[in-house]
C-alpha cells in the first residue's frame, strides 16, 4: 500500500477526519488505498493555532506531547488532486482545480475551518482523502519522503 508521511498535528488531524484535504507542494498520479504516517516532526507552533487546538482538546489531545509519532495512524482513499489558484493574490479567495476532472471552485465556505489546516498558498496542491479510518492503535513505522510502499503486518 502506498504510504504518505505527515508531520504532527495534521497527520492526527487526518486520521480524526477533523482535515480532508492534505497540502503538498507536490501533484501525484496515485490514486487509490493510502496509508496515513505521522512522522517525527510535531509543529508546536500549530498546535496552538485557536481551531487546531480545539479540534485536538475535542478529541481528548490535551499537549502536543500526546501525538503518536514514527506510526501509521490511519488508512484513507486518496481521490483527487486540486490544484491552488489564489486569482486575487496571497490575501485573496483561494481556488481550487482538480487534476483529474478539470472542475474549479472557489473555497466557498463548503469547509470553514480545512483553510487553517493546510497551506493553500498559489501553486501548492491539495490531496483529497476520503473514507478515512483510523487504525485502533499506532502501527510504528518509519517514513519516507514522496509516497513510499508500506507493508502492512499480517
């Protein structure tokens, strides 16, 4: 299964279904089963962030001292790609084209908080995951950089 590897918190963030979208500055054709990896790096300052720290007191994360890291924490089905357009520049409305069926909408309000959960900056691209499901417990596992195959345990 193809693996990708998330610093800390949005790879929580993904694995609670609080973030659906992931920003890369990357574009990949795969599309399919993938498995979500926190890495070993923990953004502190996000963590403090007002809607970032809600989401993880919400689901019983009181520190960043808490999120598992060097583990695969969820399994997700990547869907899209969407290109970031930001048409009136960097403070402006952000856009989004998807690589696969050429459709473009502005952000729309559709998912209020997802714009503090990732870096919409123009040229960047956002991963759709869908039909995420978290794993009972943290399967410890080390990262790669780019998507890697991960072998799952039978």
């Amino acid at each position: 299964m193809k693996a990708v590897t998330i610093i800390q918190p949005w790879a929580t963030l993904v694995a609670l279904r609080v973030k659906k979208l992931e920003t890369r500055s990357w574009a990949t054709k795969h599309r399919g089963a993938i498995a979500i990896h926190a890495g070993q790096k923990v953004d502190k300052e996000a963590c403090l962030i007002p809607q970032i720290r809600e989401a993880l007191l919400k689901h019983g994360i009181n520190d960043w001292s808490e999120l598992p890291r060097g583990a695969i924490l969820a399994k997700a089905t990547l869907t899209d790609v969407w290109s970031i357009e930001r048409p009136s520049g960097p403070e402006g409305s952000v856009g989004r084209n998807s690589l696969d069926t050429g459709r473009f909408n502005m952000w729309g309000g559709a998912m209020p908080d997802e714009y503090y959960l990732g870096d919409y900056r123009d040229g960047r691209f956002a991963w759709q995951l869908d039909d995420v499901v978290q794993l009972q417990e943290p399967i410890p596992a080390k990262g790669q950089l780019s998507l890697w195959n991960w072998e799952e345990a039978r």
